[in-house]
C-alpha cells in the first residue's frame, strides 16, 4: 500500500488508514500450479483489523499459519478477485473465527500480476444477531436497535418508520418524533423532491417484496454535509413467510468513498502516463530507424567512392592510404549507427539469436583479423594467446563477433599511440573464458560496473568516449547468451581487462561447427560471370558511384531514379540483376518490385535485391514479399557487393 497515494500527503493518508472504523488489509493471494487460491499473505492492515476479526501480529504472515481451519470459500473468493480484477461485495460467515460474520468489499489493487486484494470489511456479527432477534421478538429488536452504534431502524411492510435508532438520530440532528410514523424516505436524512428519494423509495418496494436490497446512498446532515451510506434494507419473515417488517441498516463509507477514489484517480494516471510512455517508446524507435536510415545514404556513395578511389589509384600510395583513411571512418560510422539500433531492439527483446555450434577460436581470429588496420593505425602490439585445440560454444556467431569487435575497437581506442593489447582463451570448467586487455589509459574503481550501462560516459566529457553504446551492447548480448561479462582494471593510467565467460558445448559428430569448412574440391578457377545490372535510386551520388564501380568490374549498367521509370526500363534493357532502394517519389521500391514481378513472365529470371538505409526486421519482411530476393543494407562493403554478383549465373 503505497503510503501516499495520488498525492494525498501521507500525514493525512495516514490519519484517514488510521481513524477507519472498518477494518482494512492489503493481501497477496497464493495459488497452486492449477491456479486455485491456497493461501494469501497479510501485507498491510488497519489498526482497526485485530479489532474486527480478533487477530493481532498479522502483517507478513499466510492465513493458513494463523487460522489453519479457516473455510476454503474465503480463499477462493480472493482467489477470483485477484485473477478476474471484478470487486466483489458479500456478506460471509467464519465459524472458525468464533462464528463471526462479516460484511466485505474487496478489489484488486496494483499490477494484476501481483495477485494483490484489498479488503475492507465490518465484523457485522451483531447486525446478524439482531437480525435474527427480530424476527423472534419485535420489542427485543426495539431495544437493540437503539443501542447499535450504526444506523439502525425498524419499518412496517409499507415503509412507515416505526423505530430508529438513537445513532442516526443523532447524525441527523433528528428527534424521534420527527421522523416516527413518517415514510422512511421523505425522513430528514434524505433531501426533498430528490431522484434518490425516489429510489429509495424503490428500494423499500422491493424489501416489501422479500428482496434484500443494499445500494450506496447519500445522506445529508445539517449545513449540507454529504454523507456516504452504505444502505442496506432487509425483510423480516413471519412463520408464514409474509413480510411483517423491513429493517433498514446503514454504516458510513465516507472514507472509504474517497479512499476509492484516490485509488481510482491513481489508476487513472498510471494508464495515462503508461500510454505516454509507449507513445514515446514508439515515437523513438521511430526516430532510431529514420535517423539510421538518413545516415546510411549519404554513407552508401562515400563508401562506393573509396572502393572506386582504390582501383584507380593503385599505383599512388599517397591516395591508397586516403582512401583506406575515409574506409575506417566510414566503418566506424556504420558501426555506431548498427550498435544503437541493437541495442535498442535488444532492450526491448525484439532480437532473436541465430544460435548454432561454433568454434570459438576461428571466431576470435577472424574478429582479432578485422580489426588489424584499426590496431596497425595506432601502431599497437596485438598478443594473441589462443589455443588450436578447438573450444566450442552454442551462439550467435555474428553477435558474438561484434562483441569481441566491440572489445577490440575500444582497447585500441583508448591505448595511447604503441601500446599493447592482447586477446587470451581458454577453458575454465564448463565456461570458454576470453580476455581483451589492453596498456590504455585504465578505468577508475568507481566506474567498474557502470561502465557497462547504456551511453555511460567514463572519461573526460569531450573525449574520444564515443556514444557509450558498444559495452552496454556487449554486455546484453552475452547475458543473452547465458554468459557474463567484467571489467577490471588498476585505476587510471594502469591498462583495462574485460573478461568474457560463456558456456561451453560439446563437438557433435553429425554436426559440422561454424568456422570449419568443409573440405573443398578441387575445381579449376572461373572467371566470375558479368551481369546486365539496373540501378533505382532517388539519390543520384549513390546510383552514380554504384554505376561507375561495376562499370570497373566490367558489367553493363544503366541507372533510373524511380520506380516508375525502372518499369520503363526493365522492359527495354532486360537487366538480370536490378539493385533498388525502398524509399524513393512517385513510385516506392515495394510497388516497383511487386509490378515487375506481376508483369514479367516466368521465364525471364531477374533477381532483385534491395539496397536501402532500412535494416530492422520488419524492413526485410516487406521486401521479402514484395518479391525482393536478397536485402543489403546501406552502405553495402565491397566485398558483400562482389560476392553477391559472384554468386549469380
């Protein structure tokens, strides 16, 4: 129970949880594997609790431990509140708690997953028995009902008042001879002419009929002061069954009124601020996926351009070690722009591994090989210490090679210029345990930890820290592959150490593991084949520079800038081979790839690919049944580029 809800000051939250009269708990029910309510736990109770049911020293204890015999009806009534979420009024009696019965109101309360029942409740044991004296004896019921501390009175079957109790006498400010002999609902508590004196009057009809009838009313004292009432009208049978006299009860649910509003008002914003914050998790994903998609455009010429830079200017050094320059700048760009969209979607657990048996030494190679011209630009010693005999573990081969990339990238990073770093594995138990260390600039002890949450910043503001995106998306990715990860290090100026530890899995015969190839045969070299290619692209830089580096690997190119015109194209050029991006005017790459496949006869086989800034999951569903037969995103390396040409006949 929150101690100040909706913000209500909790002094007075307190005073009014304190000064209610009916009794209060919060309770947490328990089920059992076939979701039947077994038990609930006391977490929070009134100080009038122990008075109402008679039990002290409840709070964190189960029923079941209190009051190990209490009647299964109870549990599975809260059992049924807590998984339906419909409140429930009723009145119950518990032999085992000396014959008591009680009138309930209980409602879920909090994350329905909590199991979590509130209930408010009155020991009406008393009202009971009066009940009953009623009916046994008429002046017996007088008596007791001017000594009840409620709002008691006594009816004849037409509704004539015939006693009221001394307690609604009083809150009122009505005498008896005010209100005896009257119509019970044109008395003083209610207001003349009112749509509720008119109910109430219903109410008295359906008693007079054998119905027992409650209702929430309002009752109203001197100075126009609204009181809550919890209403209830009860017939009174003789041994013929007739109604002889209706007896009117009411108790004062003015806290508890409010108490549910402020609960109700609480809920209200809780709904509104969950719907805020979806809105604005989508609008960022949004965002994430349009600005990925704006950076890789202008990234996709600049990357062609290089390719192109390096063809013809293989005899000029000076230009060769430019163009290799801007290729690592643009690879880094890439990386930051892929590393902010997987975490994202790896937070919001929209990844899924493409888990298979690999070996981890040959991962850690071809990672540590990668990563060679970034090490070699610093002039940084790599230590490799990796094992022949293989280690093999179940995962991801591409997300793991980002996290040893990741790894590798940062300790290169943040060496200063000749120092050394150093790459280990081995086998630890049941765990392949790897290490990237480095002589860098060191971590402080305080930021051990942190250093691995979402765009942590570490060193100095203004440094080369990047976006503090690539361990937080280290560390996700190994948790989601059972493993964990460390950081260690001596302090500022003494080096780093991330340690890496994941299961390991055996060899399987009947499985060959990623990282060892098949033996090849031997096949004579083939002159890799030369296509008709189209290019459709809104962005002239990307579809010239594309056109130009394919022209250098001798094939034909033609290139258009929309969809439309590519219809026109296709018809005329017979490319085998069209590249087009998604997004373009008039006509989008959907559309365009979906009418070429519509208006084209089977016998033609042209392949599709797309080549887009749009990477997420959803992007490559489209373009799959749009026709698409492969999906690039932009910027596509070289090497992608002339695999997939090679690969096609």
């Amino acid at each position: 129970m929150s101690p100040s809800v909706a913000g209500l000051p909790e002094s007075r939250y307190r005073a009014l949880f304190n000064a209610m009269d009916e009794g209060f708990c919060i309770i947490e029910v328990i089920f059992d594997q076939s979701r039947r309510a077994i038990d609930y736990r006391f977490l929070e109770i009134n100080p009038a609790f122990e008075g109402q049911t008679g039990l002290s020293n409840v709070r964190g204890k189960l029923m079941r431990e209190l009051v190990p015999d209490l009647e299964q009806h109870w549990f599975d009534l809260y059992g049924q509140i807590a998984l339906t979420g419909e409140p429930r009024r009723f009145e119950g009696p518990s032999i085992v708690l000396q014959g008591r019965w009680f009138d309930v109101y209980a409602f879920r309360v909090d994350h329905p997953e909590e199991r979590h029942v509130a209930v408010l409740f009155s020991d009406v044991s008393v009202r009971r028995r009066m009940e009953q004296a009623a009916r046994d004896s008429e002046a017996n019921l007088r008596r007791m009902i001017d000594n009840m501390s409620g709002f008691v009175a006594m009816l004849d079957r037409e509704g004539t008042v015939l006693e009221a109790g001394q307690p609604a006498l009083r809150t009122g400010q009505i005498s008896r001879d005010q209100v005896l002999g009257k119509k019970f609902w044109e008395c003083g508590w209610w207001r003349d002419g009112t749509v509720q004196q008119r109910r109430i009057e219903q109410y008295v009809r359906e008693a007079a009929a054998g119905a027992t009838v409650r209702h929430d009313v309002v009752a109203y004292m001197p100075g126009g002061v609204r009181l809550e009432v919890d209403l209830m009208l009860v017939p009174v049978f003789d041994s013929n069954g007739l109604v002889t006299h209706i007896i009117p009860s009411g108790t004062d649910i003015s806290d508890r009124k409010h108490m549910e509003k402020v609960l109700r008002d609480n809920e209200r914003r809780l709904s509104e601020a969950a719907t805020v914050l979806t809105e604005a998790d989508r609008r960022k994903d949004v965002f994430l996926a349009t600005l990925a998609h704006e950076l890789r455009n202008p990234l996709a010429p600049i990357r062609t351009c290089v390719q192109i830079l390096k063809m013809l200017t293989s005899e000029a050094p000076a230009l060769q070690s430019t163009a290799r320059m801007i290729d690592r700048q643009v690879n880094h760009l890439v990386r930051l722009v892929d590393d902010l969209l997987d975490l994202s979607r790896i937070i919001r657990g929209k990844i899924t591994l493409k888990r298979q048996r690999l070996v981890l030494n040959d991962l850690l190679r071809r990672v540590c090989e990668s990563c060679d011209a970034l090490i070699g630009t610093q002039s940084h010693q790599l230590h490799l210490n990796i094992p022949q005999a293989p280690l093999y573990v179940r995962g991801d081969p591409d997300r793991l090679a980002q996290v040893f990339s990741n790894l590798l990238s940062n300790a290169a990073k943040f060496t200063p210029h000749g120092g050394s770093i150093g790459v280990s594995l081995c086998a630890d138990g049941e765990y392949a345990v790897v290490t990237v260390w480095d002589t860098g600039i060191g971590i402080p002890a305080e930021r051990l930890e942190s250093v691995f949450n979402m765009f942590e910043q570490v060193h100095a503001t203004g440094g080369n820290d990047g976006l503090g995106i690539g361990l937080a998306l280290v560390r996700q990715i190994v948790y989601m592959h059972s493993g964990s990860a460390r950081a260690e290090s001596g302090g500022l100026g003494h080096g780093s150490r991330f340690t890496v530890r994941l299961p390991l899995r055996q060899e399987a015969d009947n499985e060959l593991p990623a990282g060892i190839a098949p033996a090849a045969s031997h096949q004579p070299s083939i002159e890799p084949p030369k296509h008709r290619v189209l290019i459709v692209d809104d962005n002239d830089d990307a579809a010239q520079s594309l056109k130009r580096l394919l022209e250098l690997q001798g094939h034909t190119v033609v290139a258009c800038e929309s969809g439309r015109e590519a219809l026109y194209v296709i018809e005329r050029y017979h490319p085998d081979l069209v590249f087009m991006d998604i997004g373009m005017p008039e006509m989008d790459g959907l559309t365009a790839a979906r009418l070429i496949r519509a208006r084209l006869p089977s016998s033609i086989a042209v392949r599709i690919v797309a080549l887009t800034g749009w990477g997420q999951e959803a992007d490559r569903q489209r373009t799959r049944e749009a026709g698409f037969d492969e999906h690039f995103v932009k910027p596509v390396s070289f090497e992608a580029l002339r695999d997939l040409l090679a690969s096609y006949w």
